[in-house]
C-alpha cells in the first residue's frame, strides 16, 4: 500500500478481507515517508499486521520506487506469491503491472476513484480493479 496517495484509516480492514477472498494473505505492507505521519495511524497498521516500511528519502517518487522494488525483489524469490494487490493508483506501478501479468500473475488494483491513472487500469481486468471510496465505505 502507497500510503501517500490513499486513505488508508478505513481501508486497512477491508484489504486484509479482499486479499483473504482472493487467496492466501502472505505479507501486507504500508509504505510511506513514516517520520512524517502521525504515529498514531503507523501503530494501527502494525496491529493489524502491516509491516511500515519507511522510506526517508525526499526524491520524488521514491515510495513508489521503493515499493516497486520490494514487489520485483519478492516475486523473483524462490516461492513468489500468485496475487498482488496494489493500493496506489500511480502511472509509476504500470511497468510493474505488465511484467508481472506477463508471468501469469493476477494484479489487483485498488485506487482512488477520481485520479487514477487510466494507463495503469487498462493493464488490469475490471474485475481487479477496487476504488477506495467504495471498498473503504
């Protein structure tokens, strides 16, 4: 989960039951420049399991870098996961998306409703693709 670009309060909850529909939860994951958020919302997260990866770096985009390499670098591991969902909406995640389809993985997208990249959402089947506001509702 790009936590800079969604909401992520409500949501928490609602991805652990989607990600649980859809197969086996292995890892949840929340990135974000975490010294500049309320300690408060990173302790939720962790209880509902969520590993807080904080990325330090001011460069721009470098949570949605990170998160991409940490994608790339566990689905080249000796047991990669079938499913991935992406909280973000990004154009950033759509070279992430076509390589991953290409070796057979679903990826389900959920994104904000209004600025969503459409780039990034032809890339995925409709049924794969969530929207914040009303999966969080």
């Amino acid at each position: 989960m790009d936590c800079e670009n969604v909401s992520y309060a409500k949501l928490a909850l609602r991805l652990i039951a989607l990600a649980h529909i859809s197969g086996e939860l292995k890892t949840a994951k929340a990135y974000a420049k975490w010294r500049n958020q309320s300690l408060t919302s990173e302790l939720n997260l962790h209880r509902l399991d969520f590993d807080c990866i904080d990325v330090p770096s001011t460069d721009k985009n470098s949570v949605d870098n990170k998160l991409i390499s940490d994608c790339c670098r566990e689905f080249e591991s000796r047991f990669p996961p079938h499913i991935l969902i992406i909280v973000a909406g990004d154009k950033d995640y759509a070279s992430l998306v076509k390589k991953l389809r290409t070796k057979g993985v679903r990826v389900i997208i959920v994104a904000n409703r209004y600025n969503a990249s459409r780039k990034l959402l032809s890339l995925i089947e409709p049924e794969d693709v969530y929207y914040v506001d009303t999966l969080a509702a």
